[in-house]
C-alpha cells in the first residue's frame, strides 16, 4: 500500500511542497523551483521506501538507495542548476 506506512504523511508532505512552490513561484521563482524539484524527487524517493517499509517490494541495497537518494535531493535543490535553467531569471 503506497504512502500507508507513514499513514499517508508521505504523499501529505509532497503535496505541501508542491501547493507552497506553486503558490510563489511569482515572487520567489528560485525557491519556488526548489521546492517542487523537491517534491517531485521526495515523491518517487518515500514511496520507494514505503514500499519497502510496507514489504511490497523491497530495496535490495539499501546503501546504493540511500546514496542515489541523497544526489537526487541535492541535484533537486541546487541553486546554481536553477538559475541556468530559469529562462530570463535576472536575479
């Protein structure tokens, strides 16, 4: 059952980056990228391990997982990635 290992607050929490970085992507486009880079790699990365936790399936090298994961969230919240690829960003 994916998120019902944390009682859904997986899926809650990915979902309340996502309603945050939409609603400032106007003022705060930087963090507004963040935030929903963010959660998109949060989202795939929890349900991976929910399923794990749940024994759905299973992560087989838990290291090789965490490593990986841990890249993913920090090529999701680079700064110096976001401004090169926000068109017109003039900050």
């Amino acid at each position: 059952m994916s998120g019902g290992y944390w009682a859904y607050k997986d899926i809650e929490m990915v979902e309340i980056l996502k309603e945050i970085g939409d609603s400032i992507k106007n003022d705060y486009p930087i963090l507004s990228a963040m935030l929903t880079g963010l959660a998109k790699e949060l989202e795939d990365i929890t349900h991976r391990m929910d399923w794990d936790y749940s024994c759905d399936t299973s992560i087989e090298d838990k290291v090789a997982f965490e490593i990986e994961s841990v890249h993913r969230i920090l090529n999701a919240v680079d700064i110096q990635d976001i401004i090169k690829n926000k068109d017109g960003y003039s900050g």
